[in-house]
C-alpha cells in the first residue's frame, strides 16, 4: 500500500494543489511572483488562441470517437469468436496499441509523404490523386489524415474491453435469435448492443477524455500548423507554460481544461448510472 | 453450412479470407516502414516493389548507430525509462492491490478512490507545477525523475487491473497459507504471485509501454539531449536534416529510428500477449 500512497500523494496531490495555487499568480520561470487574483482567468477567457485551441480539440474529439468507436465495435464482433483467424486478427488489430505515439506519427509521415509515400501512390494508382498530395500542409488534409491514423492506433483497447464485454454475453443468447428468424444486423442491434452497452459507455468515457487532451500526434506532424490551424488545447498550455514561460497563466489555462474533462466525466457516468438502473 | 462453429454466413471460409486480410492490413504500415528501413537511399524514387528484396542493406542502421548521431544513447535511456517505470508500477500495484482485496482498513475506500483518482484529472494539465516539484526535488531532467512520474500517472489503472486480478483469488488460498505458517511476503510470492500472473504481467508490460512510448513528459521534463529518450531523439533525428522552409526529410534514418523505436516494444507484446487480455479485463472473463 505505503508505495502508491506515497507516489500518488508526492507526484499527484501535491501537484494538484501547486496547480490551483499557481493559477492565482504571475509566475514566470525567473523572476518575481506577484499576486494575480484572478487576471490569469480573466485573460484565459478572452483569450482567441485558447478558445480556438481548445475548439479544435473538441472538433478532433467529436469526430475521432465514434469513428473510434464505431471501428472498435466492428472489430469486437469479428474477433469475439475463439479460433486461430480471431487471435490472430486480435493481435493484428491491438499491434498498434502498443507502439509510441511518436514512432507511428513517424511511420505516417513517411507513408503520407507526397509523391514517394506509399498512401499517395495507391491513391495515384487508383486515379483517385494525382499522388502528389502534402497531407500536412493544410488543415483540413492534417485533420483526416490525423482522424485515420488515431483509429488506427487506438481501437484495439476498446475492441478488447468490448470483445470480453460480447464474450460474456455468450454466443447463444444471439443464436436463439436466429432460430427465430432474425438477420445478422438485427441480432447484433437489437440484442447483442444492449447488453454491452455499459462497457460501450465506459470505452466512451476513456475516449473521451483521452481524445480531449490529444497532444502527440499533432505535435509531430504539424507543430499545430498551418499558423495555428491545429493547435490543440495541450499544446497550447506546453507552449504557454514551457516555451514562454508563463507558468501561472498555464496553470489557469490547465484548470479550465481539468474542469471541462471532469464535467464531461460527471455528465457520463450520471449516464452510467442511468443506464445501469435499467438494465 | 458451418455446424461446427454455428457462425453462419460469415464462418468458415470467407471468414478466414476477410479475417487474415484484415489482418494483414493492420499490420502492414508497421511493416512496410521497416522494409524500408532496410532499404538503400534511392528506394524512394524508385519505388518498392518485390524486386527490392534483393537490395537489403543495413545501412541506414549502420549511420543511426554512429558515434556522431549516438542512438545507443537514447535506446539505453529509453529502456533505463521503461524497465524502471514498469518495475516501479508493478511492484507499487502489487502491494496496493493486495491491501485492498484482501486487508480491510478504516480508510480503504478512501484510498481506492485516491489511488483512482488520477485518472478523472488529466495529468497534462499537471507539468506545470510537477516541473516546479521536480525541480525542488533535484529530479528535473533526470531519469530517475521521469520514471517516478510516469510510474504515478500508471498507476490507477495498474491498481485497478492488480485488484481485479487479486480478487479473483479465493481469500482461503492464502488463509490456508497461513496456517502453513508462511509470512505475509511468503504468501504473496508463493500464492498471489503466481495466481495473479495474467494481473502482474499486464500491468508490468503497460508500465513499459508508457515508459518506452512517452513524448510529452519527457519533451517538458528532459533538456540534456544525454538524457534524451527515443521518441525525442526521433524529433531531433527527422527535424536536423531539414531545412527551413524546405522538407527534406531522410526517410532511410527516419524509418531506422521508428524501427528502433517499436521493435522492442512490439516484442515483448507478443512474448505476453497470452496474458494481457485476461489480465486488461480481470474477473469479468473466465
């Protein structure tokens, strides 16, 4: 016990506290720290940057999870049964997972590169480009670009914790459906999606949060770039706090990112809760 | 019709077609880049293709490798970071999850939440004042430094895998232990250990990757470039041979060092992947 005691108190609760204390002050990296009441909120809400910052993650979040999702769950349904295709797909599809954000921010790179990256080259084969596409040059290519590669690198966890959710449902309370008739879309729809719906709602819930604080893949491949098209909100605290150094204004800015998360885990597992009454 | 598997339209066959092909696919960027990465500088404007094959070379690993770029220095760092963050995490989750399954204290409630609750707080928003911390502590930019923080910021889900997989275990296991006479850590080594396997390697191979794969801690927390880990080290590798204003990325190093960068982690995941499943979902599948 004693040792994540003091891990979590030391390198979390602590932390926590310094951060709403630093909020309240001017605090730059040498210096003096001066009382700021709260000025570091005051500007953080006529803030553009941040407001677009914190704009462009909700829009990446709003569309990167139910794709995500959606994927997730497809896969789920072809992985659940116990044979040699499932596990091999089940490793296949979870592979990603385990690489670095980095590395596979990378490995996009070189794929999506114009002319010469493979993606670009089918596209051209397939005469749907003219192959000489530069994915991160413009916001809206970086986007889509980024959207793709994020599914694919996190599906696996919400296709596994889905997959156990199917599996404990068990095989036969859908092939009593099919005795009665009902079509492969109807049984997974109408029977199966009910009765995992709250692992669904939990994927949901890491998703989220996850999706909100998006900061590696951008940060690879666009710097947030073009002129701050894809800045996201943690990059946007990084380059407040630790390139200009205002230490007490990241803290503000910090704040109103953990209050926005928190309250979407709140409304969430109000959900939760609902949805597990009547079950 | 496919009696045996009772899977329907989709068993049998097709299924083993659609399945292997997906497969594949998932698994094809990964592999692709590390064709490449054995491939000779020209592989670009020439394309690959089968017959490139026949032009494997370990040069792009031989340059990574050289004394003037120091790879070895970033490997070394980023498994001094991972095994350490692991070993910190699994042996931290260990001990919490076998107090909370099994010894009931005043405050155990209170603790799981606590222990939890890092994972409602976005540690993100926390490197601000954990660089200040770090830094009263002599633990800014420093390994040591990085692999306490990271280790915090696994451990809830750690303890909660490391719970689930220890409340799996009948309690009159290690009763019966103790009347045996075995000690407490006689009993964990030689009963809840062993059983809580899937739960132990889980959280070891999660601790790992969180160590091997972090970049935004270690880019706030790490400014010698001695103490750079690989995903930094592969920000520092693809942006020197750019020109402003100009990409000219090489993709022959860039591909070596993303190679470096997932071997190992995508080794030691399929050397463990019998476990992970039932350790990720603990008592829920059995």
């Amino acid at each position: 016990m004693a040792p994540a005691a003091l891990l979590t108190g030391v390198f979390f609760l602590v932390p926590m506290v310094l951060l709403v204390w630093m909020s309240f002050f001017h605090w730059p990296l040498l210096g003096v720290v001066r009382p700021a009441g709260v000025a570091n909120y005051v500007r953080a809400f006529g803030d553009a940057d941040f407001g677009r910052a914190l704009w462009f993650s909700l829009r990446f979040t709003a569309v990167l999870v139910p794709a995500s999702l959606l994927v997730s769950y497809l896969a789920a349904i072809l992985v659940r049964r116990s044979s040699r295709v499932a596990s091999l797909m089940r490793t296949a599809f979870f592979m990603p997972v385990v690489i670095g954000f980095a590395a596979a921010a990378y490995m996009a790179s070189v794929l999506l590169m114009p002319s010469t990256g493979l993606i670009n080259r089918i596209l051209a084969a397939l005469h749907l480009s003219d192959g000489t596409t530069s994915w991160f040059a413009t916001a809206d290519h970086s986007f889509w670009a980024i959207v793709v590669l994020s599914t694919w690198k996190g599906m696996g966890v919400a296709m596994i914790l889905l997959m156990a959710a199917m599996q404990t449902v068990g095989e036969e309370v859908v092939e009593a459906a099919k005795i009665d008739g009902a079509g492969v879309i109807r049984r997974e729809l109408h029977i199966m999606l009910p009765l995992v719906r709250r692992q669904l709602a939990l994927c949901l819930l890491l998703a989220l949060s996850g999706t909100l604080l998006t900061f590696d893949q951008f940060y690879v491949l666009t710097k947030g770039g073009p002129s701050g098209s894809t800045l996201t909100a943690v990059m946007y605290v990084h380059s407040q706090s630790f390139v200009r150094y205002n230490l007490g204004y990241g803290a503000a800015l910090s704040m109103i990112i953990t209050v926005v998360i928190l309250g979407i885990a709140v409304v969430q597992l109000r959900a939760l809760r609902a949805t597990g009454r009547d079950a | 019709m496919s009696a045996r598997t009772g899977h329907g339209r989709l068993g049998g066959l097709s299924y083993v077609v659609v399945g292997s092909g997906l497969a594949a696919l998932a698994v094809a960027p990964i592999l692709y880049i590390m064709l490449r990465s054995l491939l000779p500088a020209d592989a670009d404007a020439t394309g690959i293709g089968p017959g490139s094959l026949l032009q494997l070379t370990a040069e792009n690993y031989r340059r990574i490798f050289d004394p003037g770029v120091g790879l070895g220095t970033y490997v070394r760092n980023s498994v001094v970071v991972a095994v350490g963050t692991a070993l910190v995490v699994t042996i931290a989750s260990t001990l919490a999850g076998y107090a909370l399954s099994r010894i009931s204290f005043m405050f155990s409630g209170g603790l799981f939440v606590l222990l939890l609750a890092p994972l409602v707080v976005p540690y993100q928003g926390l490197l601000t004042p954990l660089s200040l911390l770090l830094g009263e502590l002599g633990l800014l930019d420093s390994l040591l430094g990085l692999i306490l923080v990271l280790a915090t910021l696994q451990l809830p889900f750690s303890v909660f895998v490391m719970r689930n997989a220890l409340d799996a275990i009948p309690i009159e296991l290690d009763e019966a232990a103790q009347i045996d006479g075995a000690s407490l850590g006689r009993t964990l080594r030689s009963v809840i250990i062993p059983l809580g396997w899937p739960g132990v390697v889980t959280v070891f191979l999660f601790g790992f990757m969180a160590g091997w794969n972090d970049l935004l801690t270690s880019v706030v927390f790490l400014s010698d470039q001695q103490r750079y880990t690989l995903p930094l080290a592969l920000t520092s590798i693809s942006t020197s041979f750019q020109i402003p204003g100009l990409q000219i990325v090489d993709t022959g190093l860039l591909t070596a060092t993303a190679s470096v960068a997932t071997v190992p982690v995508i080794a030691l995941f399929l050397a463990l992947q019998r476990y992970y499943t039932k350790g990720l979902v603990g008592g829920a599948i059995r």
